[in-house]
C-alpha cells in the first residue's frame, strides 16, 4: 500500500475515474462509528465497503443462499448494476441425468454455465469465477473483472469491474490481493451473423475474440491442410495405411508416434517438428469428422497450455466448451503409451456436445 489513508481515499478513487469524489465521500461516511482516523491506512474490508457502496463490486456468497437460482440472479443482477452486460431469463435446468446447467440471455444472446452443486443449497463459485467474464462490456470498453477470492471455504468471493489500470492501483495503493491482474482481454466484435449452432455461427464467434495474429494464424494452418496433410503422408507413413480419419486409423498411427517420440517433453519439444505437425494436424482433422468442432487458436500472450498452440473445440456455447490440444494427446501417448489414446481424444469432445444437447432438451420440456 503507497501511503494512502481514510482521507485520501476517495480522491485516490476519484483520480482514478471509479467514483466521484461526493460518491467516495459519502461511502467513506457510510463505515459508521466512530469514523476511522482519517490519517490511519484503511483496511482491507473497509476499501471492500466503500467500493462497494460506490457499486462497483459484485458479491457472490459462499454459504446458504436457500434457492439457487434466485441465488444466481442477484449475483448476475448486481455484476449489471456495476457496468457488465445486462442478463435476464436466467433459468436453473436439470437434464435427466440430475446435471443442471445455468441458462440466460446476455443482451438476447444465450448463455450457458454448467454447474455443480455439492453442498445443498451453494452457488457453484468454480464456474462463477471461470465463466463471469462472459458479463463483461463490450465494444471497446477495457474494464474486465478481477477476482478476490475468499481466504476460506466460507467466506464470500468478490469481483470488482475494473481497467488494467485501476485493478493495478487497488492492489498496489490498497492493498487488494486480485487475481488476473496479468490478464489480456480478448478483441470485442458484435454477434455472428451466421444461423446459431452452426459451424459457421462458432467460427465467428470465435474471430470476433481473436486477436489478428491470431486469425493470421489458423487462416494459414487451415488453408494449407489438405496440402501439408498429402507431405506428411508421402513422407511418413507406410504404404497400405488406412489414411481415411477413422479411429481404426488413429490406432495405426499410434505405433509410429511411439517408434519416434520417446515421452511427454520430447514430443512438446518437438511441436514444430514436420512428422509432429503432420501428425498434430492428422489428430485433429480425424476428431472433426468424428464429432461437431473446429480448429481453435489464440494468441493473447499468456503463459499457458492453451495459448499459441493449435486446438480442437466443441461446436457448443461457452459454458459447454470442451477443448482438445491435439499436441496434447499426443506427448500424453508418448508419456503413458497406452494404446488407444488417440482414438479417445473425441470423447472429451462428444461428452461436451452430449451435455450441451441434454440441457437443451430438458429447457425444452
């Protein structure tokens, strides 16, 4: 915390473009009494109550809420109230098999989070957390939301709707521990145009997010399959080889990997390598015959398993997504050399694509 006290507080808040100077006022008279001394460094929890009084934080409560989806109302209501994208018709749903799933309408648009709920009548926090930046503004607006989650298993989490900027300030002038304050937020463009649920529709959902080096990317990784797929079997594979994407043929593939790649790290180490890439391709392809899905690739600069590297997702919204690193399943064959997991790789995906349809039909009935 940089020597900020109760009385600079809300010009600190002010000069940050959060509040009005009267809002941050009024909030700090709104701690009670007594006041704290105006010179003393505020707490962690009193930063919280006037950020909150000044309506910027969305709470979402980890014990009882007593009705679900009331519960997830209020929690998508307030994230509104704060600036994020307004909702409605939110619905609870059970499929047949007891798994539930969270629907609602985010600016007409569906929305689906997939829930669990372990301990009665609690939210399910994991999901809320993974899932909330599906609230966030759109078009241009830089303000993402940033997590403080709750030190222990009964404590509230809280999110605060924030510039990179101002989420940095609250950490460094006030001390809050947020989470993601590295994050990178994905471009913003309006709706597909394409008919919903089409392959179509999640391919421009998806470059609406992307960044330009990134659709860059997977407009030259797409555009020369056919071409790098027809060398890569010229040059690798024996003759006889069933090259039609079954299965069956991922079961033949599996040898040849094996004789080449010796575990996990040889294989990531050699993602660029012509029979690794031919093989990451020939995966890939065989799991979008098999099932509803598509290439994936982003470019955000993160340092994860997901980021500069070509994926399989499922064609199902959001909350369904399944995601499938074909380079992956590959260096996991290499590392366990168990046979038949190539052939596996699609059932990630199909689960995805089943609990997406079953949600659907239970909405509907």
């Amino acid at each position: 915390m940089v020597n900020t006290t109760y009385r600079s507080l809300a010009g600190r808040l002010a000069a940050l473009g959060m509040a009005s100077e009267d809002e941050a006022a009024a909030a700090l008279a709104a701690l009670g009494e007594p006041p704290p001394d105006p010179d003393d460094e505020p707490e962690e929890a009193d930063v919280l109550d006037v950020l909150d009084e000044c309506g910027l934080l969305v709470w979402v409560p980890a014990g009882d809420v007593g009705n679900l989806e009331e519960g997830y109302r209020e929690v998508l209501e307030s994230a509104a109230e704060c600036g994020a994208v307004p909702v409605s018709g939110v619905e609870l749903v059970e499929d047949e098999d007891g798994e539930e799933s969270l629907h609602f309408l985010r600016d007409g648009e569906p929305v689906w989070w997939a829930v669990e709920h372990e301990a009665g009548d609690r939210l399910d926090l994991l999901t809320v957390m993974e899932c909330i930046d599906d609230l966030e503004p759109r078009g241009g607006d830089p303000r993402m939301f940033y997590a403080l989650p709750g030190e222990e298993q009964d404590e509230d989490d809280v999110y605060v709707l924030a510039t990179p900027e101002q989420a940095r300030a609250l950490h460094d002038d006030f001390g809050l521990d947020l989470e993601g304050l590295d994050r990178v937020k994905p471009p913003s463009a309006g709706p597909p145009d394409a008919e919903p649920g089409t392959l179509d529709w999640y391919m421009q959902s998806d470059r609406g997010r992307m960044t330009g080096s990134a659709r860059d990317f997977l407009d030259g990784w797409t555009s020369g399959m056919d071409a790098e797929l027809a060398r890569w079997r010229s040059e690798y594979l024996p003759e006889g080889f069933p090259f039609d994407f079954s299965p069956a043929s991922l079961d033949e593939l599996e040898p040849i990997v094996l004789e080449r790649l010796s575990g996990w790290d040889s294989v990531i180490a050699s993602g660029g390598d012509p029979f690794v890439s031919g093989a990451v391709r020939y995966l890939g392809e065989s799991m979008l015959r098999e099932v509803p899905s598509r290439w994936g690739y982003q470019d955000l600069g993160l340092s994860d398993a997901y980021d500069r590297i070509p994926m399989i997702r499922s064609n199902t919204p959001q909350g369904f997504t399944q995601t499938v690193v074909p380079l992956h399943r590959l260096a996991a064959l290499a590392k366990e050399r168990e046979r038949g997991m190539l052939a596996e790789s699609s059932r990630f995906l199909q689960d995805a694509v089943d609990a997406h349809r079953k949600a659907v039909a239970a909405r509907r009935a």
